[in-house]
C-alpha cells in the first residue's frame, strides 16, 4: 500500500497467478466430483469414498492456495 506506480506490474502479475491457482483447483475439484458420481451410479463407489473424495479435494485445493504465500518480491 504506496503510492508507486512501479507495484502495478508485482499486482497485475499476483492477481494473474491467483487466477490460475483458483482455475487448477476447480477444475480439479469438478473432476473428482464428476469421477466419484459417475463411479457410484455404477455400484463402485460408496457414499464413504464421496466424502473422503471431497474432504481429499478441500484439502488438496486449500495446500495448492497456500503456494501464493511463496511470493517472491
């Protein structure tokens, strides 16, 4: 929070990494949504392994948010 013109580039260049972090972890988190319903519609999958599934892709989504923290100025 100054008043450099200079950090527009840094801001433009985080909000674009954000952006593709948070594009990877839906993308993730519908496909295993996707696989885990269309695996028990066939018998294969119990309604325990839909929600270790989806506990497993919070998790997962929430370690691969926490890169933005590794930053470099």
């Amino acid at each position: 929070m100054t008043d450099e013109p200079s950090k527009i580039a840094k801001a433009i260049k985080l909000a674009r990494k954000n952006m593709r972090i948070v594009k990877e972890n839906i993308i993730f988190a519908i496909f295993v949504k996707i696989l885990v319903l269309a695996l028990s519609a066939f018998g294969i999958s119990t309604m325990w392994e839909a929600v270790f599934a989806d506990v497993g892709v919070a998790v997962i989504a929430i370690l691969n948010a926490l890169r933005m923290l590794r930053v470099k100025e």
